[in-house]
C-alpha cells in the first residue's frame, strides 16, 4: 500500500530531520572541542570548519561564529529536505533509517569535501581527524537525520 505524503508534511519532515542531525553534529563537536581541550580563544572546530570556507580573512570572530552556526543549520535543513525528497521515490530511506542514515552521511562528507576542493579550500586531514570527521557525518548526522525523517514521516496508527 503506497502512501502519499504533502508537500507541506515532506517540508516540515526535511526541516526537522535536518535540523536534528545539525543539533546532533553540533553536538558531537562541542564534545570533541572539550575533549580536545580547544583554548577558549579557539575557533570551536565546526564552528571553524564552516567559517574559514566562508568568510574573508580578519573576519570579526563574534559575527563569523554567528554567521556559521546559521550557515550550519541551513545546509542541515538542505540536507534533510533532500533527504526527505529522495525517500519519497526510495521507500527504503524511511524503512532502514539506519543503514540509509549511515550511507547518506558518508555521502555528505564526500559531498562536502568536494565543494571544498573545487572552492580551493580543501585541506587534507590528517587520519585521526579523518576518523572524527567520518563519525561525524555517519553517526552523529546522517543516521540522526534518516532516523528523525522515518518518524516523522511514519504513518499514524489512529490510536492516540
């Protein structure tokens, strides 16, 4: 039984699966910015990340850390709308939100990197920052935005 979902629901679902991985990201890198023990005058390291690709050099660090953390959540909710999109032709997205998640993660940091080398801005990471990164965008992003998005787009039961 094929159901269909409203624009609206598949905007809202996107918006919110989106925003729950960029939270859940965010997350994980203040973790690894504590554990790391980054210095308090330090860019935090997504903070960091998103600002330097964006922002001329000398920018003010208030103005770029606010700029960045709503660049953050825009390509986030991007994401998660994309997301949402292509499960509506791939059911499967929405029924194993793990696995989905998962491979849609590592997706994103390709993509990601990808942008970043074509703007000229890539930096090769050294192995254990790749290893950060890659958990990043598998664990703490993609699977959060699959898992969030199959909720939200799971079918009511009528009982409530």
């Amino acid at each position: 039984m094929e159901r269909t979902v409203t624009l609206r629901a598949q905007l809202t679902a996107g918006l919110v699966a989106g925003l729950a991985g960029g939270l859940v990201i965010e997350a994980f890198y203040r973790a690894a910015d504590w554990a790391f023990k980054v210095q308090a005058d330090q860019v935090p390291l997504v903070t960091g990340y998103v600002t330097t690709t964006v922002l001329p050099p000398g920018s003010r660090l208030d103005v770029a850390i606010g700029l960045a953390f709503l660049l953050h959540f825009a390509i986030s909710a991007g994401w998660g709308v994309g997301y949402v999109s292509a499960s509506q032709t791939s059911p499967q997205l929405l029924a194993r939100p793990w696995l989905s998640g998962a491979a849609f993660g590592l997706i994103v940091y390709i993509v990601m990197q990808v942008m970043l080398l074509t703007a000229g801005l890539y930096h090769r990471p050294d192995f254990d920052v790749l290893l950060i990164q890659l958990a990043a965008y598998i664990v703490w992003f993609g699977i959060p935005l699959a898992v969030t998005a199959s909720r939200q787009l799971r079918p009511s039961t009528g009982s409530g």
